[in-house]
C-alpha cells in the first residue's frame, strides 16, 4: 500500500553519514543525501546555539538515528514555539532541532558532521531577525601586532549601528 503524498519518504534507503558532538559522547548519523540545508538567523536558534546563527541540515525522521550516547541527550521542549531542542548533557553541543509543524524531519547542526552532507546550506530563515554584530562576509584585514586576527576596518557608510557596545 503507498503512503499518502503528505508523507512521502525516500524509497531507497541512504548511505548514513555519521555525526557527534563535541565530546564524541554522542553519535548520531543522517542518511545522504540529506534532505535540504539552511542558515536559521532566528532569535531562538541564535540564543540556543550561543552563535549568530545556525546553520542545520534536515534529513527525513526515518533517515535519522542516534547510534551512541541515547542516554546523554537532555531534550528542552518549547510548547510555546512548537519546538524542541537536544543537546549533549556533558559538552553542551546541540544536537536536533525539531518543529511540530515538521513531523517528519529532524534537523541536526551541520557543523557535527565532518564529512559532505549531501546539502549546500543555501536558503536562510528569519533574516530579519539577524542581529547588527553578526558577520557578513564584511573585507577583513591583518590586525597589526596579533598574529592570526583580522579585523574589520571602519568605513564610512557602516550599516552597524557603533552606539552600542556590541
Ligand atoms: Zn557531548
């Protein structure tokens, strides 16, 4: 019998590309190709990565499996947003992010996974939301005197506000 079109699953099933945590206490894989990749500038992920954004890879549920560590994950539920979060409960690197509206997929931090995911990160969401200290690609140049800092020169036409105090 076919599964309705809603919840259209890969038929094949994918090599598994292995990821972890910080601390390698947990280990999780995604089947590759993984389903798509994206940049999330949103307030929440900012807050929750601890970054200016997160970039995550989403592969499909039935594609995604903890393979070590099961025990370690401590899970943060958002009933609120709809959303729930894991993290390694020993090194603090986030694992999954998950989004009542998206049953079907598991979204995991690219930067677990070593190795080609399959995805170009190429579409961004709530880039609205990104803060004015995030990092844009701005012209960096050798910080005299600090071997392996660059920095950003001040311009004339900034788009960051310099009131602020970062
Ligand atoms: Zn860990």
């Amino acid at each position: 019998m076919k599964k309705p079109a809603a919840a259209k699953a890969p038929k094949t099933p994918a090599v598994p590309v292995e990821g972890q945590c910080r601390c390698g206490a947990v280990r999780l894989e995604i089947g590759f190709p993984a389903r798509w990749a994206w940049h999330d500038h949103s307030a929440a992920s900012r807050h929750a990565h601890g970054a200016a954004y997160a970039t995550y890879v989403g592969s499909w549920r039935s594609r995604f499996r903890v393979t070590e560590g099961e025990d370690l994950i401590t899970r943060f539920v958002d009933d609120a947003a709809g959303t729930a979060r894991s993290f390694c409960a020993r090194c603090g690197t986030p694992l999954c992010f998950e989004r009542a509206h998206s049953p079907t997929m598991v979204n995991v931090p690219r930067a677990l996974f070593e190795g080609r995911t399959g995805r170009e990160p190429r579409y961004h969401i709530a880039i609205h939301e990104s803060p004015e200290w995030a990092y844009w690609g701005e012209a960096v140049g050798p910080l005299k005197g600090f071997p392996g800092v660059v920095w950003e020169r001040p311009r004339k036409n900034k788009r960051r506000d310099d009131s602020g105090l970062f």
